[in-house]
C-alpha cells in the first residue's frame, strides 16, 4: 500500500513549516500564537495588505517579546540618550531594525498608528534598516513602543553608542566566502577537464576526473549558490498568496538544470558533463551579485554629499558673529538664531527667550516657549527675538536631512524612478516562458538536447534587467554629489529629473537677485561704486532712536533688514521684548518700553506714505510716524551674463514684494518681459502666480529666498530656496543654492537634463542588450558560461556609463 506525502503545512504569517497540531485561526493555520497575534492585530486595523505586498514572508515571532529585556528602558537617563527630540507632550527617536527587508515591512512599519493611536508618525529608511517614529509622551513611553515592535517581529537594535548615527557599515565576508569556493573549484574542475579538452581517449581519466568533476560541483552548487535557492524558496512560499516568482528563479532553474544534466552524464558515462562551465558560470554570477552590493551599498553609505549642505550658522565670540557652515559646528560652541532660523544643533539657551516651533519635527506648529537654562532639540525655528545658545550635542547634517526629506513635504515620485522599479514585475514570466518555448523547440523539433540545454540556460542567464533599474540612481547619485560640490544641495535624486523637465523660471527680487551683507556693496549696475543706504527722516534721528531702530532690526534674517543692521552697527544693544515679524509687511518690538515698527508703509502708519526709492523701510516709533530709510538695489554680480543665457532655453518671470518701476531700473526690463514682472506681490499672491503659470501647461521652477515666498516654493514643481550665511530655509523647498553660486544656475539646469539623456541612453543600451542577448541565446550557440560573464558585464557597462558620463560632463 502506498501513501502520498502530504506538502508540509505553512504558517500563513511568516510561511515556516507548521508543527503537527498547527494553531489555528478560521481556514488559517500560524506555526505558534504570536504568528496568530500578530496577524489578528493587522487584521483587527485593516493591515492585512501587509501579506499582498512582497514575496518575503512575515517575520517569525517563536520566540515571543521578552519584556524584563527593555526594562533598562525606564530609566530617564538612558531615554535621553535614544530621543532625538521631546517635549512635554510629545518625542521622536530612531532605531535600527534588523529584519527590515522587503515592502510589506514597509506598509506595516508606516501604519504603526492605526494599531497603537500614541503612534503618530513612522517613516522607514529602507536601506539602512532605520524607523524613526514619533509618539505622545502621555500615551506611550519608549519602553511600550519598543516592546510594540518587538511584538510584531521588529525588535529594535537598541545600543548607547549610537548605533543609529554612526550606521551599520555592510558586510561582504559572507558573499566573499561563496566567491572563493566557487573560484577554487571552477579552476579545479578546468583542470581535471583538460583530458576532455585535449581529446584524449583514456577512459579511466574520463570516468574518474568526471566523478571528480561531481564531488568539486556540489559545494559550488549547494553553497557558493545557496543564495539563489533561499531567494527563491521564500519567493515559492508566498507564491500561493497570488505574487509573482522573483527574479532569481530563472537563473536558479538554469543552474539546476545544467547540474542534473551533468549528474546524469557523468553517472551513466555519457560524457563529462557540464561542471566546468557551470561553476564557471556560478564563480561570475557572484562577481556581479558582488559587484552590484558594492554599488547598492556605496549609494547607500558613501552620500556624504551632505557635507556640501550650504547652510550656515551665526557662532558668537564675545559678541563678535561669525558665519560658519553648520558642518563645523562643535560641542561648546556658542551661537544666535534669529526670528525664523533653525537651531542646527541640541544646544541650551542662555540668553534670550525662546518661542521654537518644532513642525519641522513633530507636524506641530504652536510655539513652545523656553527660558535660559532649557535644552532646545535641533530641528525647531525661533519665532520672536534672536536667542543665544550653547551647543551641547553635535547633530549630523543627516539629521537636517532627514526633517527636509519629510514625507509631509515630498512631491510625486520620479516617473523613471518607477518604471526602473517596475521593470522586474513580469521580467521573470516572460523570460521563463521564452526559455521552456527555445528548450522545447531544440528538444522536440531539432532533435538536439546538447543545443536544447544551452538555448534553454543562456537565455535564463544572459536576460537580466538589472542594470536597468541600477543605471537611474547611480546616475543621479552621481548627479547630487557635482550639484552638491557646486553648492547646489537637492533634497534627493528625483529633483534632477525634474529639474530637467522645468519650462520657466519664476524669480523673487529681494534676497534672491538683490542681496545684503558687506560682499553686495557694489554692484556692476552702479559702476562698481559702493552703495549706502539713505536715510530719509523729517528730522535726523538721535543715537537713541537709531538704538531702537538697530535693537529691532537685528533680530531679523530678512535681507533688508540685514542691511539696515549693517547700517546702523554703531548703535548700542539694547534688550527687546514681544518681537514679532509679519511676512511681507515688517517687524516690530517693544525696545526699552518704546514700540518700534520697521517695514512698510501700510504696518507703521495709518498714514498714506509714498515710497520715494525703489526699496523703502518706513519707521515708527510709539506709533508717530519718523521716516524712512532708501535701500540702494545692490544686484548681485553676473546677473546680466546669467540672464541672457538662461532666456534662451527659459520663460523668466519677477515676483517682487517692492515697489520697482521699469524707469527706476532698466536691467529689470533687460531681463523680464513686461508682461512676466509683478511688483507689491504678497506671499499669497506669489504662489497664486504659480499656480496660474502651472494651469498653462508650464513646469515651473520657483527661486526665492524662503521668507515671504515660502508658498509658492512648495506650489511649484521645483522650488530653489536661495541662502546667504544664514540658516534660514524652508522645508517646502527642493533645492538649496548658496547665494555666491547663483550666476551657476544655468551651467546647474544643462546639467539635469544631461543628466537624464544620459539615464534614457543608458535606459535604451540596456534594453539593446537584453534584446541581442537573447535573440543570440534563442539560437543556441551562446554557452551559459558567456552569458554568466555578459550579465555582470552588462551591469558593469551600464553604471560605467551612467558614472563617468556624469562625472565627465563639461559645460
């Protein structure tokens, strides 16, 4: 009596083999009850998409969360130590979780609110395995969000030397290990092969060098290509859920195939089988699995193009300021943020009061007050007078990065990006029924099974489409790093492409074309002669008053308000309260009980007031209204050049909050049509500007100085926040550009679309490839040998292309 063998039952959570009594949930079956938990906890919040994601299974959780483990966790001092931001109510951190691997960790990863409602935000960071979530104080603690993901099957790496910050740098000495068995026993088996080369009849040689062959294949097949047989595997075991075989099996089912084939060769002495083209053919499949983790890794840990981030910081010595770039900021170092700057660093405040507004962090944007002594985390932007604090923790710029790159603020995705990634989906389907179909043929018709094996395998190895999806992020990695040595730091690679894609150009005038600070005092629209400001009032103003205006004005990053602080730096410093700065009108204070209001016309008097220069700021004080100071335009040099170049490939359009006329400056209407300048344009009105231009077909790119045109950077398809020794910038933008590396922009714009004509010549050379590749395979006279070499050659070309054409381009 025979028995068929019963396939072994699968946890349908993370698809491990099922004991003899499974536990059971409904039809499904779970391999122990935290697989049962875990599942009806997703079930219970609508996340059961979680098991339609990916062809990876769940994570195991056998062993079950060990609580008295994160115990350590409820002491105060270490949990200051994990928390890169906290207030009263609320607090982030990141951790670095191992068994990250595929899509569905994602999806279940992002929607950790839906199950525990103190959860307020989760963003994964996929390639270095990190979370960083944000959670309410008053309903969770670090120890229960801990203990939630270790519930799940994510169990945090937690270690006090910063695991997170310093990254987990990648490992190759396993794949290394498989390379050099597969090496040494290719070479052997070459060698034991030369009688077959050579022709030689001795049938003893043969018999025993092919058993020879045999034993020096199995750890060749069985180790060095033990990774194809787990990709695969873990594919087959979530295959039933409807998903589709990964792109290794058709490279696994050659090797198998060509393995058995000279098993049954050499074991009924029909010849000496095909061991040595087919270690042969595992020995540079790994060189290219080698090769590509070294270039997934190196866009992973090697963008330290950060270091270019244009931003700087005011540090204080005695009470002399000095812009530094934020990358040289040190612990003890004393600094001044103003109204709207963005504390780099965890520092203490030590003078001043503090109004932060953390929405940058939590998505919160009601101020929190602080006093002299508080810590302030990084990542808050001062809302009222400049404070000065002391840095106590150094932050990583990646920090500044990672609160840029928020979700909140990210536009659509890359449309090559996702057909890169896409490329994969029916790769494998299409290939496997190419090869059965050019198999069948050589086999059935033919009548030849030597060619059938080699037809059947070549096109299983040589169709690969994975430089493909390789060619777009090595080349706009490559494309961030130039950009970024030219002072042009983009939040990530899709800016590029649509960079490239940008028809016209909107410019704001103050701070971006017109700047402050000592290197604009001369201008080539003035014959190079210095400017200075003008002061306008119905009766000259006392030191005192100029005291006042000097202690108001200070406070602000505002380029004119910069400017009037330049002016008036022989005034002494007197103490402010109740700062406020309204965008696109002035500032105000009350200084040593008198309530000063510095802007325009229309903010420090009811009064009609014409302005009698093209950039005014009106003062009053005490509410009488005193006059006004005449701001010289101090353009910034090599505009004219810029310009003209820019306007043959570009519609240019002026968005300006002044009141410039075409009579008062002619280079205005040397530059801009009539028709494309807007002047006493409010915020508002600038991003319903954009708008209007994006509703016209237009893909717009918006330049401006991240104070009055916030909006409209975040409307536009690109915005380009312009920065001048300060570390004002919104999150809303794309792009930030030094101020001294303006007159570049064109030089920057040619090279994103360079860029992606390169991507699409790469994009079209790999399709040539895998079309000749395998019109050549079909025939049946490529060996699996050549096309194991060709694959990671291909790769090799393709990133080759993508690397030295970036890298090479000149103007």
């Amino acid at each position: 009596m025979t028995t068929t063998a019963q396939p072994a039952l699968r946890c349908y959570h993370c698809g491990d083999t099922c004991p003899d009594q499974p536990v059971q949930l409904g039809d499904k079956a779970f391999c122990c009850a935290g697989c049962r938990t875990v599942y009806q906890v997703l079930s219970d919040h609508q996340l059961c998409q979680y098991y339609d994601l990916n062809q990876q299974p769940g994570v195991s959780t056998k062993n079950g969360p060990q609580t008295a483990r994160t115990a350590f966790l409820d002491h105060p001092d270490i949990v200051e130590k994990l928390l890169t931001f906290s207030n009263e109510t609320t607090a982030t951190t990141t951790f670095f979780v191992p068994t990250i691997h595929c899509s569905s960790c994602l999806y279940l990863l992002e929607h950790l609110y839906k199950i525990e409602p103190g959860i307020t935000q989760t963003r994964v960071d996929f390639l270095k395995k990190q979370v960083h979530v944000t959670y309410q104080k008053t309903q969770l603690t670090l120890r229960q969000v801990v203990d939630l993901l270790t519930s799940l099957g994510y169990e945090p790496l937690i270690s006090l030397t910063d695991v997170v910050q310093q990254g987990q740098k990648p490992t190759y000495r396993p794949l290394l290990y498989r390379l050099a068995v597969a090496g040494f026993c290719a070479g052997n088996i070459m060698l034991f092969s030369f009688p077959d080369y050579l022709g030689l009849d001795d049938p003893l040689f043969k018999q025993w060098f092919g058993f020879f062959n045999l034993l020096l294949a199995l750890p060749v097949v069985f180790y060095s290509a033990s990774g194809y047989f787990t990709s695969v595997w873990q594919s087959l075991r979530r295959h039933v859920r409807g998903r589709l075989i990964n792109i290794d099996a058709p490279i696994l089912l050659g090797i198998l195939v060509a393995f058995f084939r000279g098993c049954y060769e050499v074991l009924f002495q029909h010849g000496a089988g095909y061991f040595d083209s087919l270690t042969g053919l595992i020995f540079f499949l790994l060189c290219g699995k080698w090769f590509q983790q070294r270039t997934v890794d190196f866009l992973s840990f090697e963008r330290d193009f950060t270091a270019y981030f244009p931003l700087a910081v005011t540090r204080l010595s005695g009470e002399t300021e000095e812009p530094i770039p934020v990358a040289n900021l040190r612990k003890g170092d004393r600094i001044r943020v103003r109204h709207g700057e963005l504390v780099p660093a965890d520092a203490l405040l030590y003078r001043g009061n503090g109004q932060l507004d953390y929405s940058f962090v939590t998505g919160e944007s009601v101020p929190e007050p602080k006093q002299p002594g508080d810590l302030i985390y990084a990542g808050g932007r001062q809302l009222g007078e400049a404070i000065d604090l002391e840095v106590v923790r150094e932050t990583a710029q990646s920090y500044l990065t990672q609160l840029w790159n928020n979700e909140a603020f990210t536009k659509k995705q890359s449309r090559f990006r996702s057909f890169a990634d896409g490329v994969g989906t029916y790769f494998t389907v299409i290939v496997l029924t190419l090869a059965l179909v050019v198999g069948a043929y050589w086999l059935l018709f033919a009548h030849d099974p030597a060619r059938a094996v080699n037809a059947f395998t070549a096109v299983l190895i040589i169709a690969c489409p994975c430089a493909l999806s390789l060619s777009y992020p090595f080349a706009m990695g490559n494309g961030l790093r130039r950009l970024g040595q030219q002072k042009c730091y983009l939040k990530n690679a899709d800016v590029i492409e649509q960079l490239a894609a940008c028809d016209t150009i909107v410019f704001d005038k103050t701070g971006t074309l017109t700047g402050s600070g000592e290197r604009m005092r001369e201008t080539a629209c003035a014959g190079n002669k210095a400017l200075s400001v003008v002061e306008a009032f119905s009766a000259p103003l006392t030191s005192y008053e100029r005291a006042l205006v000097a202690a108001v004005v200070r406070q602000s990053v505002h380029p004119l308000s910069r400017q009037l602080t330049s002016h008036l730096t022989d005034a002494p410093v007197l103490a402010i309260e109740g700062f406020t700065e309204v965008l696109g009108h002035g500032v105000q204070a009350v200084v040593d009980g008198w309530i000063v209001k510095v802007g325009r016309s229309s903010f420090v008097t009811a009064e009609f007031v014409p302005d009698v220069s093209e950039t005014t700021a009106h003062v009053s004080i005490e509410h009488l209204y005193r006059g006004c100071f005449q701001i010289p335009v101090a353009y910034r040099p090599g505009l004219n050049a810029m310009m003209t170049q820019l306007a043959g490939t570009y519609q240019l359009h002026l968005l300006s909050g002044d009141n410039t006329t075409l009579t008062s400056n002619p280079l205005l209407a040397k530059w801009f049509a009539p028709a494309h300048m807007t002047f006493n344009c409010p915020p508002q009105a600038k991003l319903d500007r954009v708008k209007a231009l994006q509703a016209q077909g237009h893909r717009v790119l918006m330049i401006g100085d991240g104070l009055n045109d916030a909006g409209a950077l975040k409307q536009a398809d690109v915005g380009m926040a312009i920065t001048d020794d300060t570390i004002q910038f919104t999150p809303a933008s794309d792009a930030i550009l030094d101020a001294g590396s303006l007159t570049q922009l064109p030089e920057s714009l040619r090279y994103s679309r360079f860029g992606m004509n390169l991507v699409r010549f790469s994009f079209g050379v790999s399709v040539g490839y895998n079309l000749i590749g395998l019109s050549y395979a079909l025939t049946g006279h490529l060996s699996p040998l050549v096309a194991a070499i060709l694959m990671p050659i291909s790769s090799a070309t393709m990133l080759a292309i993508a690397a030295i054409g970036m890298r090479s381009w000149r103007k």
